[in-house]
C-alpha cells in the first residue's frame, strides 16, 4: 500500500477530502458573513441558525409537503432568504443607526429563540435526510473512494463561490454592492435605494447560509444545535481571513477545512481546536488577518 | 490670619461643592442600606440562592466593566468563570487540608494568568472582530475542558469539599457559606467600584468615547485596555470559583458560549454601564430561569431568555438601572 508521509494514501487522501468538504462549509459560511458585514457592518450572529434553518426547511420540506432534494436545493435558500429580508427591514432596520455591536446582540438574540424553539419540537440528537439517489453511491479513484454525494457538495459550494464573486465583482448590481460599502450616503444621493440594497445584500447572505443547510442535510443529522458549533468556527476563518475579500473568504475557508484534515490524520486530539490555535498564530503575526484591509 | 482662612475655606466651598457633598452622603447611606439589605437577606429568602444570584452578580459586574467602561465586548467571559471553577474544584477536591478561601484565590489567579494571555491577544483586534476573537478563544479553552482528564469531561467536578474557612469556621452551613460569598461580593463590587471612579476609570471611559482622541492625548490605549481585561477575567474566574465552592461542583455548562451569552444579557437587561445594572439583571435572569424551571414553560428558558435579548436590544437599551436613573435625572435635577 502506499504511504504519505507515515500513513496509508487512503487514509491521508481520505481525511484531506473530509477536511475539504468541511472547508467548503466554512467557505460558503464565512462568505455570507462576509457579504453582509461589507454593507452592513454587522456580524451575522444569527448566521449559523440560518444554516440550520436551510437544512431542517429542506428535511421538513421532504417529510411533509413531498419536496425532493434538487427543489430544496432551490426553495430553501429562497423561503429563508426571504424569511433574514423580513428580520433586516422589520428589526435590523430599526437599530441600523446604533452601534453596531447592537446588530451582533440582536442577531444573538435571534439564534437563541430559533435554536430553543426547534429543540423544543426535534430534540438535540438530530434527523437523518437520505442523500438523493442520483447521488448514491460513489467512484472507485484506485488510490481511494470518492462518495458521489461528497463530490458533489465540493463542487456545488465552488459553483455558488465563483457565482458569487462573479455577481459581485463583474455584474452592475455588484457594482452598486461595493460602492454601497465604501459609501452609502453617497449612494443614496445617487438614487440607489440603498435600504433597499441592504435588504437584499441580508438575503442573499443568509441563502448563503441556508444553501449550505441544503448541502449538509445529507452528510450531518439535521439537528437545532448544527450551526451554532459550526458558526464559532467560521469566526474564527474569518479573523484568520479577514471580511475584506471575497476570494480571502473562500480560500481562507478551503484551507482552514485541509488543514483541519492533516490534523485529524496526524494528531486526532487538536482536531477541534487547532483552527484557533490558527487564529492565535495569526492574531500574534498578521494582527489584520491574512487578507485583512483594517491597519 | 487664621480668620481669613476659614474665611477662604468656606469660601471655596462652592455651591456644586456642596451639592456634591450631598450626592456623596445619599449614595454613602444608599450603600450602607444596600448592606444592610444585604445582611438580612438570608432571613428572608433562600439563601443558595441569594448566593447563586451573587456569584451570577459579580460575574456580570466584571464582564460589565469591559462593556461597559471600556465599550469592549468580549463574547469569551465564560472561559474565565470555568477556569476559576475548575482550578478551584480540582485543588479543593484533591487537597483536603486546603482552606476554600486558598482554593478560591489560586482559581482566581489562574483566571488573571488566562485573562493576561487572552487580553494580550484580542486586544490587537477592535469591535466586532474583538468579539469573535474572544468568543473563539473561549470555545478553545471549552475544547480543552472537554478533553482534560481534571476536569472529568462531560461529567465536571462533584462533590467538592466547602471545608472550613481560614481552616475553623465551618461553611458546611448555608447560612455561614452565604456571609463568606457576600463578603467576596462586596470586595468584587468594591474593587470594581474603585476602579471605575478612579482616574484610570476616567481614561478608559475616554477610551470607549473616542479611542483616536485617547491614543492622540498621548495614553497607551492597549495597556489600559489589557489591564481592564485581566482585572474583568480576574473577578469573572473569582466568581466562578466562589460558585465552585458553594454548589460543590463544576461543569462544562460554566464554559459553554451560552453562558458567555448569559452574562451578556444580565448587564444588557439590568443596564449596560451602571454599577448595579449588572447586579439586577443577574437576579432577574437566575429568577427567571428558577421560576421557569418549575413552571410548564420550563423546556423554553433558551427561546424566552432570546425574546428578552431581542426585546432589549430594540427598545431598552439603556436597561433596567439606566432608566431609572435617567428618569431620577430628569425630575431631581
């Protein structure tokens, strides 16, 4: 068999993809957080929950309305996409002029009620969601196996990163996105509808989330408490990055999941914490994050 | 010669002199019946858990001199009061013949020495970013708890000793147990106190109004933060190691971010910024969540403690304690 650095290829090559999938998420993740702290200038604390929402809108959209997977992959980051437009105008709105610590503890607040009310009906231990048929099953490679499904979620997270930063560096309303983040007044005073602008800039980014609920559905159990763990992480890949860069999120998400990887093929204990251990490296070297803009 | 003198000195006693003066008797009496208040408590109600509500007191106190004096908002505090406990409980539980208050001091250090690390590390970042710094810090240190052979994992710390304090007063009674952690309150509280009407307190008050102008006027914003920083974990970790002691044990509840998030909401609710603020909201919030433990609503403490965040955020920002005390501005003075 072969060997990579002291252990089996497929073993190595296995945990590497585990830790891309999860790069993935965080990319995803760490890119609507991204999104709406450019124009807003909050931290989505709510964003985990909504990654939550996306995976349960797509088990329940199965389980009672006969929605299958490729639908959900449509419907559920629209209906939650529209359900974040609501709290934006109806709550975020209304303290937009405070600091915006306000918006972070708002958004808090937000996680718990949503999280302790889905506990309530599902319990913590969470549902399985069956991965879709066409997606059974998997490709020999020769040095490893590459489930179908895994393959997929790797792909789909690129396709909606680069769609992304396609429509946000290339397209006339992305233009409008980043002027609105380095000058909304002046905006405004050109006839954008900049609340407008931010009403939807929090939709799109919490789809975001949302999108990244559909993906894990199959992979994870669909349980209230799966983003608020996740989303501890994601802050961390986004002090490591920086909410400066599209592409710094991306990429700082995709390495943070590798690097988780290696460390569960090397030293299994660090696993879960050797992304702050990251951070703390960073902090101490780069205090502005790798592709951090702030002095 | 001497005539003039008291003429002089009666003199400067200015008529906002004196009004101070007066402020100063009102709040001195105000205290001492606070103290009092204090004292009897015990007669009147439960007293573990008066404690509990101290101990959840002075937490919030410390995290709210962050918040509230510096405007620095640390998403982590939880990481302190666990360490405090766990240090506290791992050496009370190993070592019989040490005393509680040993135990609670060598908890409370290791919680200054964390504080030191983590302050020296978030503070390179500002605002929200400080948040997440922190808040990420804490999650590691909840990581290490989990793994840690002293800390018993996912079961915590039972049965520590309360043992006898100064090695012959006996805490095995609540009543003796409730004098010791009201005690440590008053000297928490005091520190803070101290600390926030202090010259120091001014700056880092400048600092929270307007960072640029502190650096500009020659201040070394970064020390003065990081000081506020181990001062606030310090009397965090002394909370959760006074908490150890009187519940006889620690658990990873203490480090998870919930509590970060707990402690967050009694200084909102009771009022961000105001000595007692804190101290109110945290007898509101142990109240709430005492009640509701027994009522039917019991499985929805999380949802309701969230519609209280929410709630504050959007229209009470000022708290409990800061509408009072507007409200006494507006029609005393």
């Amino acid at each position: 068999m072969t060997m990579i650095f002291g252990v089996p290829a497929a073993v190595f090559l296995g945990q590497l993809l585990l830790g891309l999938i999860n790069g993935a998420f965080y990319a995803l993740l760490s890119l609507g957080l991204a999104v709406i702290f450019g124009l807003l200038k909050i931290v989505n604390f709510a964003h985990g929950a909504m990654y939550m929402l996306g995976a349960f809108a797509t088990l329940l959209g199965m389980r009672y309305l006969g929605i299958n997977y490729w639908a959900a992959l449509l419907l559920a980051p629209l209906v939650v996409g529209l359900f974040g437009m609501l709290l934006e105008r109806f709550m975020l709105r209304r303290i937009a002029h405070l600091d915006h610590l306000y918006g972070l503890l708002l958004t808090f607040g937000l996680a718990l009620i949503f999280e302790g009310s889905l506990v309530n009906f599902f319990g913590v231990s969470g549902a399985r969601y069956p991965t879709p048929e066409l997606l059974q099953g998997g490709f020999q490679l020769g040095f490893m196996f590459l489930p179908k499904y895994r393959a997929f979620v790797l792909a789909a997270a690129i396709v909606v990163c680069v769609f992304t930063w396609f429509m946000i560096e290339r397209t006339r309303l992305g233009a409008y996105l980043r002027a609105g983040t380095e000058n909304p007044a002046l905006m405004q005073a050109f006839g954008v509808n900049v609340p407008l602008l931010i009403t939807l800039t929090y939709g799109f980014g919490v789809a975001l989330a949302a999108f990244a609920g559909v993906l894990a559905a199959p992979l994870y159990p669909v349980s209230p408490n799966m983003g608020s763990n996740l989303l501890i992480v994601v802050f961390a890949v986004v002090v490591i990055g920086g909410m400066g860069s599209i592409l710094g999120a991306v990429i700082t998400g995709l390495a943070m999941g590798l690097i988780e990887g290696l460390t569960k093929v090397y030293y299994p204990e660090a696993a879960n914490t050797v992304i702050f251990l990251v951070m703390i490296l960073v902090l101490l070297l780069r205090p502005a994050g790798l592709f951090g803009k702030e002095a | 010669m001497s005539a003039t003198q008291t003429q002089t000195q009666t003199q400067t006693l200015t008529p906002s002199m004196k009004r101070q003066r007066r402020a100063d008797m009102r709040r001195n009496v105000f205290y001492l019946v606070l103290i009092g208040i204090g004292l009897v408590a015990p007669f009147v109600a439960y007293p573990v858990f008066l404690m509990k509500v101290l101990c959840f007191a002075l937490f919030a106190c410390a995290f709210n001199l962050l918040l509230g004096y510096v405007g620095l908002l640390s998403f982590g505090h939880a990481a302190f009061l666990a360490t405090g406990g766990y240090v506290t409980g791992y050496l009370l539980a190993s070592h019989p013949a040490l005393t509680p208050e040993l135990g609670i001091i060598a908890g409370t250090l290791v919680a200054v020495a964390l504080g030191a690390v983590f302050g020296a590390l978030s503070i390179r970042r500002q605002g929200i970013y400080f948040a997440m710094v922190t808040l990420a810090l804490a999650q590691l240190v909840f990581f290490v708890y989990v793994q840690s052979p002293f800390t018993g994992g996912e079961d915590g710390l039972h049965g520590v000793p309360r043992g006898d304090l100064f090695g012959f007063i006996s805490l095995r009674s609540n009543l003796a147990m409730y004098y010791f952690v009201f005690a440590i309150f008053l000297i928490g509280f005091a520190i803070i106190q101290r600390a926030v009407h202090s010259p120091y307190g001014q700056v880092l008050k400048a600092i929270r109004e307007n960072e640029p102008r502190a650096v500009s006027l020659g201040y070394n914003v970064d020390a003065y933060k990081w000081v506020a920083f181990v001062l606030s974990a310090g009397l965090a970790g002394l909370a959760g190691s006074t908490k150890t002691v009187v519940f006889q044990l620690a658990s990873l509840t203490d480090a998870h971010w919930h509590m970060s998030g707990e402690v967050i909401l009694m200084t909102l609710l009771g009022g961000v910024g105001t000595l007692f603020g804190p101290v109110v909201g945290a007898g509101i919030v142990v109240s709430l969540q005492h009640l509701l433990a027994q009522s039917p609503l019991g499985n929805w403490v999380g949802p309701i403690l969230g519609i209280i965040f929410v709630v504050c955020v959007l229209s009470f920002r000022s708290g409990i304690v800061g509408e009072i005390l507007k409200s006494y501005r507006k029609n005393f003075k």
